[in-house]
C-alpha cells in the first residue's frame, strides 16, 4: 500500500485572469508525472483583484516524494518570473472549510 501526503502551496502574484487551469497545467510542467486528479487548485480573494490573483493548489505525491516535491513545487525558479510561492496556511478563523 503506498501513502500519499498532500504538499499545500499558496501562489500568488499571477496575472488577474489566470485561470485555474492554467495553474494546473503550470503544476504539470513542474512534475511531468502529476495526474490532474492529484492536483486541486482554488482561487483565493486578493486585496486587489484588479493588479494579481492568487490561489490555494493541494499536490498529492507519495510520501516518500514529500520532501523534494515540496522542495521542486516551493522553488521560484518553477514558477513563472515574479511568481510569489510560500507554504499554504488555513487561516485560524477559517469557518468555511
């Protein structure tokens, strides 16, 4: 039985109408060996939705891939020029989850 851990992200920093495909697709290149079904990606509300937007991805890898996919998925140099990437926290007083 293999045991799966998900790697979460926050992504921010992105054109104002990226998709969420777009972003999958992004995840994809960064691991050519993803399924679409172990990636999910939600937009998140920015303060300005007018200058970037930003999004909350969950990746699924097997455990013992855990540290370098968060490793390779954390890395600026994955990501488009000017991308902000940083370990995804629930807010405390998240009441919609």
């Amino acid at each position: 039985m293999i045991t799966r851990r998900t790697v979460y992200i926050f992504v921010s920093r992105l054109r104002p109408l990226t998709k969420d495909a777009e972003v999958v697709d992004a995840v994809k290149q960064i691991n050519a060996d993803m399924a679409e079904s172990d990636i999910q990606c939600n937009r998140l509300k920015p303060r300005y939705e007018h200058l970037y937007c930003s999004f909350h991805v969950a990746i699924t890898v097997d455990a013992e891939k855990f540290q370098s996919a968060l490793a390779m998925f954390m890395s600026p140099e994955s990501w488009p020029l000017g991308t902000l990437v940083k370990k995804y926290f629930r807010p405390k007083d998240d009441r919609r989850q």
